[in-house]
C-alpha cells in the first residue's frame, strides 16, 4: 500500500514506539543487529554550540583525527578551496557566529553542531544560520551529490553485476555481493536509504571510474554555486581535501529535491534487496537470500514533519545531517555538519532546529540558496572551480596556504528489528568510518 510521505513516516515511528516496548521482535530478529561501536578517537561532547566566532574552519575542516586523509603513495594532498571575493549566497553569510534576522529569536539551546542552516526549500530563503560557509567533511551527505550526477547519466534500468570491490569496500554497505543481479534503481536506493558505500562504488564505476565521478562531481557542485565543496570519495568516506559546508549541503539537496524520483526514493520505508550466489571458487560457500532494507534516517523515523533527507558519520567528520520537512505547506531544508549525540540525539536537535524554522516568518531572511545567482550578481569566481580535480590529481598544497586550524552494514530482514536499533542507539547509524 502507497502511503503519502508523511503520513508514512509518521506510521513508521508508530511502528518504532512499539518496537522499542519490546514487541514484534525475535531474538532472531535482534541477533542481525549489529550494532554500531563507539569511536576509540570520540572526544566529550560538547554541551553548548561551538565557539566559532574566529572562523577556525574558513579555509580548511579542522585536522583529521584518523589517517583517512593521508594521500596515497605518489600522490600529493589537495589545496585547499579559494575562498569566493564575494560570499556565495549574501554578504551576512559571511559571518561565522550566529547569523539572524532583527527581531528573530535566539536559537535553540543544546545544539551540538558546529554549522547549521534553516531555509525555505521553495523560495531558497535562508532563515537562520550558524557559520554557513565553515568547512567541515561532509560524511555521507555527499551522497546526494553522487545521486544528482548518477540520476544525469544512468540508466535505472540497466542491471549489474556486483564484484569482489564492491563488498569489500570499507564502512557501511547495503549488502551488495559478488556475482549478484542489481538493477541500477536497487541501487540508487540503496545509496539514498541505507547510504550504501557499495552501491557508490558500483555506481561510481558506471561513471568512468573513481577519478572521473570525482571529478563530475566537483564540477556539478561548482555549477549549483557550492563552493565550499570538494568530494574526495563518492560514498563520503573521509579523503585528502574533503570539504563542504551546511549552506552547500542545503543548496545541492535543495537541486535533488527537484527530482520527483530522489524525492520517492528518500520516502520509501524499505525495499526488497536480493541475494547473491556461491562462489564455486570457495569450498562449503552458499548462496546468500536476500533481505528487507529500511530507511536509515532516524528523522524520517521520528519527526512527523520530515520529507526525507541524508545523515552521515565518520570519525573526522562527526554526525552530518542535511533534509527537509513540511508543515502547513511550507517547507523547509536542515543542514547540520560537526555535530554529536549530546546533550541530545542528533535527530532531536534537528527537529529542534525544522521548529524554530516553522517558527520563523518568511521574511526574515538573511541570505539565499539561490546560489550561482548571488555569484553571477556579484564579482567574477575563480572559474577553475567548474574544473575542480579529484584528489588524486592536484598539485602538492602550499603549506603557507593551508589553514591551521576536517562490518558491512547489516540489514534487518524485520522492521520492526531495523527500528529497535536505531532507538537503542539514540541517533543515526553509525558505521565504522561512514554512514
């Protein structure tokens, strides 16, 4: 049965409060959660917004706290981003505090994120913001940017064959297995509903390879004005020269949202996802059945209000988030980037944040999304941005220019299993490096 978006989410947190009473779940069912690990590298969070009023991450994420962005051998590190003459979006974006309206009310209280941004999905008006254009890693969110260029090139139709690359990538995985049949819609759900770091790579290589989806990439988020970003991976695991910021996490998820088959995909509750064979080449190996997949956004899950949207999570970058919710008619898009499960799980503060947004009145605005039209009306941007590299490709960074302060995934075949986990864990899934 077809439910609209809301009304669907709003029956699959119904279907999480019984679930979290203990009801409608095996111990089967439970023993195919596998639930997500504390980072060894997680520092206390913080209890208060973050300080960022001395722009610590206007030119660069803050350091790494891993090896993920390490380049490899015989490559040299990225430079970072130019930094636009003019602010994409208004000159109040500019601004790395707090950026309100006159007359508009002070943010909620116990907001983790070190970035965050409200603004109205229609009209492109930003309402509120704090430190837009800070750069932090984007996680798994830079996945709608992956999904934007695939959607332009792909056909949903074509059906491939998973490989040995795919299943063994690293971080989550939706489940894609050697010798495996997968529709290209399969998995472009499976990157938008389960953030498959498997169906990137396969995706990925329809696109020409790494290198060259990286650099489609670039170029599509230098077009939509998103100039604060730089994607190192497809799927958004950590790389040299990772970057985006929540006012460009708005504007490329604003342009996906324009797209009715990225919208029906970020508000499908679950899918069917097949199996995949024996390898003959592997004594006593058997055929591996296919699976329920669910929805791993905990918004979609938890806030009636949500029409869908992307969470994201590795160790460098923290909990990323960027979506959309309507009320009344009125909608609006969430970005949040470096942000943690205290004082409150992420997808509280979120919610917190889509309230304060319905709360405000559309004309207090202090910028827009509209973002190469801001560029085009102000001084000319550096063009080599349209051309953006990959990592693997740019030349050695110039240390005075550098800033100084950036288990396969396991799926339920139960619903009610799926929703068990994400409540028991407070917030968005979590995997090794990536969500």
């Amino acid at each position: 049965m077809s439910m609209p978006g809301k009304v669907r989410f709003a029956a699959f947190g119904a279907v999480a409060t019984v679930a979290a009473a203990g009801l409608g779940m095996t111990p089967a069912a439970a023993q195919q959660i596998e639930p997500p690990q504390p980072s060894p590298t997680t520092s206390p969070a913080p209890l208060t917004t973050p300080d960022t009023s001395d722009c610590p991450v206007r030119v660069t994420p803050p350091p790494p706290v891993d090896s993920s962005e390490e380049p490899q051998p015989g490559r040299s590190a990225p430079t970072p981003l130019p930094i636009p003459d003019t602010p994409v979006g208004g000159p109040r974006l500019a601004d790395c505090e707090l950026v309100l309206a006159p007359g508009v009310p002070e943010p909620p209280e116990e907001i983790s994120a070190a970035s965050w941004l409200v603004a109205d999905l229609d009209t492109g008006d930003v309402l509120a913001a704090k430190d837009p254009h800070g750069r932090h890693r984007p996680a798994s969110t830079i996945k709608t940017l992956l999904a934007l260029v695939a959607f332009d090139e792909i056909d949903l139709g074509r059906t491939i064959i998973g490989t040995i690359e795919d299943a063994n990538i690293e971080g989550s995985r939706a489940g894609i297995g050697p010798g495996g049949e997968y529709t290209n819609e399969l998995l472009m759900k499976a990157l938008v509903m389960a953030s498959g770091n498997d169906a990137a790579n396969a995706i990925a290589q329809q696109l020409g390879g790494v290198d060259e989806t990286l650099r489609k990439m670039n170029e599509y988020a230098a077009e939509l004005g998103a100039l604060d970003t730089r994607a190192a991976t497809p799927s958004g695991l950590d790389g040299p020269g990772m970057s985006s910021s929540a006012y460009d996490l708005a504007v490329i998820f604003r342009a996906a949202m324009e797209n009715p088959v990225f919208v029906d995909y970020l508000q499908t509750p679950h899918i069917d996802f097949p199996g995949y064979p024996a390898d003959p080449a592997t004594p006593g190996d058997f055929d591996r059945p296919g699976f329920a997949m669910g929805n791993d956004n905990v918004v979609n899950w938890m806030y009636p209000d949500s029409i869908g949207g992307k969470n994201g999570f590795t160790n460098s970058a923290r909990q990323t988030y960027v979506g959309a919710a309507e009320r009344d008619g009125r909608r609006l898009i969430v970005s949040v980037m470096m942000a943690e499960n205290e004082p409150k799980p992420v997808w509280q503060q979120v919610a917190d944040l889509f309230d304060y947004g319905f709360g405000i009145a559309g004309d207090s605005t202090v910028g827009t999304l509209d973002a190469r039209t801001s560029i085009d009306e102000a001084e000319p941007v550096d063009e080599s941005l349209a051309q953006a590299l990959p990592p693997s490709a740019v030349p050695v960074s110039d240390p005075s220019a550098e800033s100084p302060s950036m288990g396969q995934r396991v799926v339920v075949g139960s619903l009610g299993a799926l929703v068990v986990a994400a409540l028991l864990y407070g917030a968005f899934r979590v995997g090794r490096r990536t969500d």
